[in-house]
C-alpha cells in the first residue's frame, strides 16, 4: 500500500484481539523510528518495547483512553497487547524541538505498524512517574508518548464533521464514527 493510500485507510485503535504482538514487528517500528528525521539530527529520543504479559497488565492501567471510548468503558481482553514508550534524553534534548521529533518518530511508528496489519492508538494520558517506574526510565530521561499497539478489533470510519462538531461517537452496532474537518475549512491557497 503507498503511503498516502495508508494514511486514508489508518484510523486510530482501541479494541484489540487476544492476538500478542511479536518483537520482531514492534523492533520493525522502532528501525523505522530510529532513521526517522530528527530536528538538528539531535537523535535524543530512545524507545522502550513492551510485549510481557505481565508489564501489559501494569502498563494497562497506567493509560487512559479518551472521549466516547471511556465513557463506554474498556472491555477486559480487549486491550493494547503491546505498547512502545518514547522517551527522552533530557540531557540531549531541546525543548524548542523534541515535542516535533516526538512526533515524527511516533507517526513513523503508527505507518510501520499499520503496514504489518497493527492498530495504533498514540496516548498522551498516561501516569508518567507510574510508566517510568514500571519500566524502570531513569530520572535523566522524559516520557513525552506512550503507543499502544495490538491487531484490530474494530474498524473505525471517518465522515464529514457537521457544523463543526468534532465528537467522535460509537453507533447501535459498536461502529466507531470519527468526524473530519471539510478540506475546504483547512485548506488556505497562498494566503489565510
């Protein structure tokens, strides 16, 4: 699939099988991630891979999912299978700059999973000083993003957003519905 067709296609996951996510595929996104572009080739970020039973378990309810997804509630057997963690090295770190290479690497990571058949859900509301504890970052290091990853359970679809309203919402037969803004209310040509 080209990359334009896949960024069309990828939608953000939050249900996944009871399928476990092998170190091969999470390594293959962190390759990517790694000779991803970094602002003044800073290379500040490393990643931590987590496909353990049980840190999944402890990883599980240290993130949370927003919106209509957790007012529904979470489904036991249902979640991440694994997870990669961002972090960086405080000491190389710019403050102007690693939010963008955070960014970069962790889009690179949601396309590299998305070509071997994995959902993405990039998660920002998380228990830092629980992750870091649970996996042991050192206080030299921040934990900007956490990605949960795991094989489908869902299959959400875009649409148009109407008047601007944004909300994503679940339908009667457990469909996830994500409102997109129009092109022609995002799009400027040459000037605001």
């Amino acid at each position: 699939m080209d990359t334009y067709n896949a960024l069309l296609k990828r939608r953000t996951i939050r249900r996944f099988l009871e399928k476990t996510v092998s170190f091969e595929a999470l390594e293959k996104c962190v390759e990517a991630a790694r000779l991803a572009p970094s602002a003044r080739n800073t290379q500040e970020l490393e990643f931590i891979v987590v496909n353990n039973a049980e840190k999944l378990e402890q990883l599980n309810k240290a993130v949370r999912f927003g919106g209509v997804v957790a007012e529904k509630g979470r489904v036991k057997g249902e979640e991440p299978k694994a997870f990669i963690a961002i972090i960086a090295n405080k000491e190389k770190s710019d403050e102007a700059y690693t939010s963008i290479n955070v960014g970069i690497a962790a889009q690179t990571i949601v396309l590299t999973s998305f070509e071997q058949g994995l959902g993405t859900c990039m998660l920002g509301a998380i228990e830092r000083d629980q992750i870091k504890e649970i996996l042991g970052i050192p206080e030299s290091y921040s934990l900007p993003l956490v990605i949960a990853l795991g094989y489908p359970k869902e299959t959400p679809v875009t649409e148009e957003a109407k008047e601007n309203n944004l909300r994503y919402w679940i339908d009667k037969k457990g469909v996830l519905h994500v409102p997109k803004r129009a092109i022609e209310n995002v799009l400027h040509r040459n000037e605001f």
